[in-house]
C-alpha cells in the first residue's frame, strides 16, 4: 500500500523577497528521472513534475515512501527561473530524505 508523505518549502531571496513561478523539479537521487508526484496525501491527485511554486513562493507536493525504498528514501529538488541564480541552493537540496522515509 502507499505511503505519501508531504515535502514543502518556500523560496524567498534577498533581493526578491518571495519569488513565484519558481520551476520545480523532483528527481531520483543523481539523475534526471523524474519522481512521481500527487497533490494529495490520499496519491489520488496527480502533480505536474516539473512544478511551479506560488505567488508566494511556497512549493509542495506528495511522493509515495514506497517507491522511494530504493533510494534510501531521498530525491533531489531542483529549482530555477530566469535570471535567478539558484545553484547553491540546489546543491543544498541534494538528497532530500523524504519525511517518514525510514
């Protein structure tokens, strides 16, 4: 049976303050495969992957713990928009561990 578990943030820089439309991309671990995503905790609303956060800059989505178990539980987020830099922040998001994931 599934398990999703909720993974959220928000992007606010310096400069910008929050910052929406904001790509998100949700990978396995060191690839560029794409993760499956719902926008509900129940897994019976499909999410876009790539995703864009809101006006606010809040980003969410849902990943099953199940199908992450090869993976010890961690996926790679990684964000971008033109004429943002986010380079460091995407290396901070290497190998998230998914909460509940163990």
């Amino acid at each position: 049976m599934a398990d999703y578990r909720k993974v959220f943030g928000r992007i606010v820089t310096d400069a910008e303050g929050a910052v929406g439309g904001v790509s998100v991309n949700v990978y396995q671990p060191g690839t560029t495969t794409a993760i499956t995503l719902k926008a509900n905790k129940a897994g019976t609303e499909a999410k876009a992957n790539p995703f864009d956060t809101d006006a606010n800059g809040i980003w969410a989505f849902f990943t099953d713990t199940d199908a992450l178990s090869g993976v010890d539980y961690e996926v790679d987020i990684v964000f971008s928009k033109s004429g943002l830099d986010f380079s460091n922040m995407n290396v901070m998001y290497e190998n998230v561990t998914v909460p509940g994931g163990f």
